[in-house]
C-alpha cells in the first residue's frame, strides 16, 4: 500500500503548545452537551427524516435533559425550514421547555442568514451558528480565497447576524461560529478569526459568544487535537465570555477519545449525535461520552436510565440499527458468553449483594465493583437476565448462574463442572446458545429424571412426603427404560426408638421386580442398603440439598452423587419432602451410573 501518499499531522498543521497541563487534569463535571441529530446526522441519513421523525427524537432530546438542540440547517432544505417553523409553532404549546434553547446551522452567506433568521422569527431564544471552512486546503481547493479574504466573509456575515439580531429586541438570540476543518487550520489564523468575531459581536457574560472547533476529519491522534484545544482555551480574547466547544468526528475511530482530551484541555461544550450517527465514520457518539462520565461516579446531567428505549426511537428515526457491541447500548455489551467471564461477574453479583446487605442499602445504591461490567446495567435499564449467556464457550459458573437466579437451583462445586460438561456437549452439537430455560431442561433430562419422558418445565416430581414411618410412591422409571434400569416402585422409612433406620421397598432393576430391606444409620444408608439386597451396590459419595421455591409451594431439592462399581454420577431430586428428594436424587444418581 502506498503510505509515503499520505502526510503526517506534523507537516500538514503546526500545534505550538509545548507546556501542556491537559494531561494532569481530571473531568469533574459534565459538559453542556449539544446534539446535532437534527441538522448533521439527518444530513448523513440515506433516507432524511421526515418531520414525524424529526418531531419524535426532538422529543427525546428534550426528555433525555439536552440544554441546546441543533434542530436544523433551514437554509439548506424546505424540510428543515418547515420543521424549525413547526418548533415556533409549537412553542407555545410547551414543544420547546422554556429551559431548552434551539440551535441553527448556516453558511457565511447573507440570503442564508436571512432564511435562517426567517426560521426562527417567533423563537423566544436561539443560538445561530455560522461557520466557514477556514483549513489551507479548502482555501485554495474549494473557495479559492486567501486567508484575508475569507476572514472578510466570516466578519460580513457576522456583522449581518448582529443587524438581524438588534432588529428583534425581544427575542434572547446568541451566536456561534465554528471555523470548518479546525484541526488542519493554522492555530494563529483560527485565534485570529474567533477573537475578531468575539469583539464584533461584544460578547459579555449576559450573552456569551460560542466558538466551536471541528475535528472535522480526524487528521491526527487524540493528543493533538487537545494540545489544539488548550491552545486556544489559552490564547483565546475575553475567555470568560467565550463557551468553547468541540465537535469531533470519527474518522479515526477516535472520536469519544478526541471529545474527552478535548475536555481535559478546557472545553466546555461538546456536540456530537446519540450513538454517533453523523457523515462518514459519524460524530463523536454523546451516550458514550456521558456514560463514560457516569462510571467516574459523574453526574452527566441526561437521563439515561431507560437506554432501549432511547435506542428504539433513534433507531427509528434514523433508521439505522445500534451495533450489538456498541459501547452500553448494544444489546450483547453487558452480555458474557466466557467460562471465565461468566464465572467473575457470578461471584460480583453475590459479592454485591451481600455487601450492599452488610450496609444496609438497596443493592441499586451501594458502590459498584463488579469484574466485567463497568456500570450496573440496571442503572441504564437492563435486567440481569441478559448478563449471563450460555454457549460452548461458557463454563460452570453462567450455567449454575443461570439455572440459581432463573430456576431455584444452587448447584455443588463438583455438579457445576459435571453439568458443565453436559451443556458444553449439547452447545457444541447444535451451534446455538441455551436459554435459561433449555438450560433446566437439559437438567432435568440429565440429573432429575434420567430415562424418563420430560415433564412440563418447571414442575416436581410427583410423590409422597417420604418422612421416616411414612410411605412414598413410586420414583425412577416408570417404564422398563434401559436395561438394567433401577425403578422405586413403593417404600417406606422409619426409625427405631434406638436409632436405626430401616428402609423397605419395593424395586425393579431391569425386569425383576422384588421387595427388599435395608438398615442404617441413616434413611439414605438404609436406602443404600436395601439397593445392596437387591444386587445393586452402591456409595453415596457426596450430598447437598436447600430449599427451592416453585409453583408457590415450598419444595426441597437434594444433589447426591453415587459410586456404582467403577462408575459415578450425579443425580438430583425435588420433592416437598427433603428424604424424598433425596432418594429420587439415589435413584437417579444409580440409573446414571449404570447407563
């Protein structure tokens, strides 16, 4: 590829910044955050918005707690015109909040500002902002001007926004001026031109004039750009009565990164569209830039509390979708599909819980540190449904999350990574990932009721109440199922006055049916027992119950895992009963191991 084409930043622009102090400072409060949806990302659309559209996410900018809104370049089309009027004409109506101050777009020509100011005719306040392309290579390529000659237009203008201006007293109308192509403009000429329309316009505290600088297209990286910034935060006339701005693009890729040097470097206004729409690689995306702010504990001053549904309007309007990955928007941001990821943010979740417990608050306002996710995705609207996702690359801990938090059941250790096993099998065969749901259902197939047709999600196993010197029905399976297949057909357990447990009931393993005894000294050493009489030996290993909420009723769910001459399995049980629970949980365990 041709490089030696293209010239670096330093030979295109000179930045005479050398003690810059950008880098040692910290962003400590939100910027006036100004959209430009309306005029310069409706301009990038295949398809502008139609003034339904325009009117819809006008309303969400309002809502959202935007301060100024761009709402139009009226010069440049009848739609934008028509819809700058139909904001007059709505006003009174409350459209426009008497604390929200509209914003137009116009070239540096007389017939432009006249159509721009018929526009607004009617507005109680608005900002017009003036620009000009001011960089070398638009000079001599695209005006063919010199630097004289268009600081002479840029003051026309000016001075004919300032005759418009005074001739309507009773409307609060402030100006802008943004010297296009910015950051490939002599710093020199850019001070120049900003301070010469600083004095003509006699900006004051009361009326302050609004100078914005365009990363028009990103020439160089992020730290260039803020040593511009600075530069002219510095150097610039009247700097009290100055708002200084920005307005990145993406080019680079480097928008958000541009807007907050930017900021670190003096600005103090940031224009940009919500998920960075805009021309080409698109503008810096705001919802980033104020999230970002958000989770350095930053108040941004928007709400954005309820992210999907601003998403769905903007998506709407432009018609254009949010990428999954887009930064705390997209729908798989907050997503981890990782083993290991899925694992940290489990044991966060519970950490969370459990220290917002010890200090006494609601989970929603004790400090967040949780691995993997930088803000709470409930503070932007999200569930934790969707945090944890399982395919063939999950592993133990967003299964077992998954099926605690959705279905009640809080896996052993060593169960975690045995179903673990099972999913990552079933995952790899069909491609797909697996619902919380398909999740349970895999469970039940594989550790619940081995062998056995699936019931309806969700539901127990039939069965008595199984406590000692009470009977139980039947559990296993209830057909002759794989061979050697072992089925509780009846039992029954109880306790002598010493102690002892004695198990009795009736088993078929494969096609013999019998009745059997067992002792122990405990109901499920008896059950062992009487498994034993009848020719299955069997060692209960490890066993693990809690109590499980499901279908209103209070249930017990039991985990047992069995030896069975060489092999072992895991075998789980649910039943009101806890000792019912736990001899389905043998049941299963045994039939697994002999399968």
């Amino acid at each position: 590829m041709p490089a030696h084409r293209y010239l670096p930043f330093e030979r295109r622009v000179d930045v005479p910044l050398q003690d810059r102090s950008w880098p040692s400072a910290t962003l400590t409060q939100a910027p006036l955050w100004v959209p430009v949806d309306l005029r310069d990302g409706n301009q990038a659309l295949a398809e502008p918005m139609d003034p339904a559209r325009k009117r819809r996410l006008f309303d969400l900018l309002v809502s959202t707690g935007f301060k100024e809104i761009e709402v139009g370049y009226p010069s440049a089309s009848r739609a934008d015109f028509d819809f700058v009027r139909h904001l007059v004409e709505s006003t009174r109506s409350g459209a426009v909040p008497p604390d929200v101050t509209p914003v137009v777009f116009t070239a540096a020509r007389d017939d432009l500002i006249d159509r721009t100011f018929e526009a607004i005719d009617g507005l109680p306040r608005a900002v017009v902002h003036l620009y000009i392309a001011t960089s070398p290579v638009w000079r001599d390529v695209v005006l063919g001007r010199d630097r004289a000659a268009v600081a002479a237009t840029a003051r026309r203008a000016a001075a004919h926004m300032a005759r418009l201006a005074d001739a309507r007293p009773d409307a609060d109308i402030r100006f802008q001026f943004a010297p296009e192509t910015f950051n490939l403009t002599e710093p020199d000429y850019v001070l120049e031109l900003c301070d010469g329309l600083t004095e003509l316009w006699d900006a004051c505290p009361e009326r302050p004039v609004t100078h914005n600088l365009p990363a028009t297209v990103e020439i160089a990286t992020p730290n260039v750009y803020a040593d511009q910034i600075e530069y002219m935060h510095r150097h610039l006339a009247r700097r009290d009565h100055v708002i200084l701005s920005v307005h990145p693009h993406n080019d680079r890729g480097t928008g958000v990164a541009c807007a907050e040097l930017a900021l670190l470097a003096g600005a103090q206004r940031v224009e940009g569209c919500l998920f960075g729409n805009g021309e080409r690689t698109g503008n810096v995306d705001l919802v980033t830039l104020a999230l970002n702010l958000y989770a350095q504990g930053v108040d941004p001053m928007l709400d954005l509390s309820d992210i999907d549904a601003v998403r769905e309007v903007v998506e709407h309007c432009n018609r254009l979708p949010v990428h999954p990955r887009h930064p705390y928007a997209g729908d798989l941001v907050h997503t981890a599909f990782s083993g290991t990821h899925q694992d940290a943010i489990s044991k966060g979740l519970t950490h969370h819980a459990k220290r917002a417990a010890e200090l006494g608050v609601d989970p929603g306002e004790a400090p967040w540190s949780v691995p993997y996710l930088p803000i709470d995705p409930a503070d932007v609207g999200r569930t934790y449904e969707a945090v944890i996702r399982v395919n063939s690359q999950s592993g133990k801990g967003g299964t077992a999350y998954l099926l605690r938090t959705r279905h009640g059941l809080d896996l052993p250790g060593p169960l975690r990574a045995d179903f673990a096993g099972v999913v990552q099998e079933a995952t790899d065969a069909s491609g797909r990932e697996a619902s919380a749901d398909e999740l349970y259902a895999l469970f039940r197939r594989t550790y619940l009721a081995p062998g056995e047709p699936e019931e309806t999600e969700g539901s127990g196993e039939p069965g008595g109440s199984g406590e000692p010197g009470e009977s139980g029905e039947p559990s296993g399976s209830g057909g002759p199922g794989p061979e050697g297949a072992v089925a509780l057909l009846a039992w029954s357990a109880d306790r002598s006055a010493d102690g002892a447990h004695r198990f009795v009931c009736t088993l078929r393993v494969g096609d013999r049916a019998g009745d059997v005894e067992g002792h122990g000294n405990g109901p499920l050493s008896a059950f062992a027992d009487a498994l034993a009489a009848a020719g299955v030996a069997v060692d209960i290993l490890d066993y693990a119950e809690h109590a499980l909420a499901a279908g209103g009723a209070s249930e017990a769910v039991a985990y047992v895992r069995c030896r069975v001459g060489e092999a072992e399995a895991w075998g789980a049980g649910v039943d009101t009963s806890v000792l019912t629970a736990s001899v389905r949980a043998v049941v299963a365990a045994v039939n697994r191991a002999r399968a």
